[in-house]
C-alpha cells in the first residue's frame, strides 16, 4: 500500500494494505516542494498515525462492503472512488499522464498486480475469512518480496539476516495457521487468496522496477494512470461476474467509498508525501502497525474471535519481514 519510488538500485519497500504503490521516480524539486508543502500543513508523524488507521481499518471495510455487494463490486468501487481521489489532486497540481504507449503498456501491468489482483483477491478472502487474518496475511508481503527479489533481481544477495528473517517470517505464516492442529477450523481457500494477494504486491513491484525505474514522470502521475487502468480493467470483469444490484444498503455503500477515496485514494498522498518528507525507512514503517490495527478493529467493532496463536504468529511474521528489510533499508538511506 505504499508510495515508494523506485530507482535503478534499489528495489521499493513493500507494505501492506490491499493498496497499492505507484511506479514512479519522482524528479528532486518536485520532492523539495511536497517536503516543504507538508511540512507547514501537517507534522508527519500526525501524518504517519493517520496512515496507519486508514489502511489498518481497510480490511475491516472490505467486509462490510462484501456484507452486501459482490467482491469485484467492491473492488471496482474502490478503484473508482481511489482513482477520483488522485484526479482530483493530479488536476490542483496540474500533473499530466504519460504519453508514451510503451509506458502505458507497462503501467497495464502494474495496475493488475498493484491493484486489480490484489484487491479482489482480498475481496473474495474475506468472504470466509475475517478481516483480521486478512490483515495478517498481507504482512507476509515483504517475505514473498525478499523471496522473489533474491530470484528475479541480480543486486539483491542473500545475506544471513536476510534469510533468516524469511525462515522466522514462515514460522510465524504456520503459528498463525496453526499447523500443528492440522490447519482445524481454517478456510483453507480464503486463506490461500489472502496469502496471494500479499504476493501480488511484491511480482508487482518486482515489475515496475525492471520496466519503469528511471521514469521523468512523477509519482501522483503514474500512480493516478495505472490506478485508472486498473479501474478499467474491473469495469470490463465486474459485468461479466456479477449483476447489478437490487438495492443499495447505505453502511456497506459507505464502506466501499471509503475504502476507496480514504483507503486507496487518500492514502496513497498520504504515503507519496511521507516518502518525499522523511524518506522510505521512515515512511514504510507503516508495514508494522496495519496488522495491529487490523486485528484490533476486527475484534472490538465486528467480534471477530482471536485465537491465541494469530497475534503471537503474527508477531513472529512482522519480526521476520523486519529483518528482510533491513538491508535494503540501510541502501536507501545511503
């Protein structure tokens, strides 16, 4: 779910929420300027905070959206809600869309792994999930991340805090499976989604940084296109897969346009600014509280049950994405 640019060397920090990130490489004044425009209008721990809730309450809203609408209604509304967001914000700062078909053609891509994908496979998960291993799973994306990285990116060496972290991240996956109980009383379908929407992200970014590093476009640009490309792309499935609805109950309508002008729109500024101001160390770091929020929002507002071993497991998963990152974190700050 987050803004990150990424540059020919490194490779973006991946982070939650069924939200996406955007392709870009945004130029050094466009930086200056958000920092500073940031700057005066908010504190960016005020900023931080807020992030944090907007994407750790996003799985609690995806199940009340799926309460009444199909999962690619849900999806699509977001998309379209998220994508309204980020014209209007292209339209004040006057941000163009690229031109390039080549560009396009690549931000095609990252709109169905960033976006289209991962959404509904969310969508679909919390129809037999709660949103509470919703939000768990999608922590496991630096770890599928790191996993890939090591196969798809020649830069990015295995080193021995790396790979452990991976190996303690995958005992915190089984602790919060609860594999030593046979899996007993898990959906084990809605779960394999959950777990591959966290992967969509990561294959994503994985693209988006052998095709769009280096890009002249900035970050609010080529996030807002392939966020409409992805809008696109539901708009021709969600026909196809489900029917109108007869009614349009207002809390899970409500739902949907937050999810998508708050947690998708909204939080991808938030995010952008957050990078540009404090750099993607800081900035990531929102990684580790969306789970937390996540389990407590579906456990006081929707009485999700919480086993024991979901919040120790998901302890050990967050510890284990931490130490993946490490090294590349130290990378970008350099």
């Amino acid at each position: 779910m987050s803004t990150v640019a990424p540059s020919s060397r490194t490779q973006p920090p991946l982070t939650a929420c069924s939200t996406a990130v955007s392709p870009a490489v945004a130029s050094p004044a466009t930086a200056s300027a958000t920092t500073a425009t940031r700057r005066r209008a908010l504190d960016w721990r005020i900023r931080f905070a807020v992030l944090s809730l907007i994407w750790g309450f996003s799985f609690l809203l995806i199940k009340v959206g799926t309460g009444a609408y199909a999962p690619f209604q849900v999806t699509f509304g977001r998309l379209l809600f998220g994508t309204a967001v980020l014209a209007a914000a292209m339209a004040m700062r006057r941000e163009r869309l690229p031109r390039a078909l080549r560009t396009w053609g690549h931000l095609l891509v990252a709109g169905f792994f960033l976006n289209a994908l991962p959404f509904s496979l969310f969508a679909y998960a919390e129809l037999t999930i709660p949103s509470t291993l919703a939000g768990i799973c999608n922590a496991t994306s630096p770890l599928w991340g790191m996993a890939l990285s090591l196969v798809a990116l020649s830069e990015d060496r295995p080193t021995r805090r790396r790979v452990a972290g991976l190996g303690i991240g995958f005992i915190g996956v089984l602790t919060v499976l609860g594999a030593w109980q046979g899996f007993s009383g898990l959906d084990v379908t809605g779960t394999a989604l959950a777990l591959l929407a966290s992967l969509s992200y990561p294959v994503g970014w994985i693209y988006v940084r052998r095709t769009l590093a280096g890009s002249a476009h900035s970050n609010l640009s080529l996030t807002g296109a392939h966020l409409l490309l992805a809008t696109l792309q539901l708009a021709l499935v969600t026909p196809l897969f489900t029917t109108l609805p007869t009614s349009f109950p207002m809390v899970p309508l409500l739902a949907v346009v937050a999810l998508g002008a708050l947690g998708t729109g909204l939080a991808m500024l938030i995010q952008y600014g957050l990078v540009a101001e404090v750099g993607p160390t800081t900035a990531t770091m929102v990684t580790y509280f969306v789970p937390v929020i996540a389990t407590a929002a579906g456990v006081t507002l929707l009485d999700e049950h919480l086993a024991w071993n979901t919040p120790v497991g998901a302890l050990v998963v967050l510890a284990g994405a931490a130490l993946t990152q490490s090294r590349r974190r130290r990378q970008q700050d350099a």
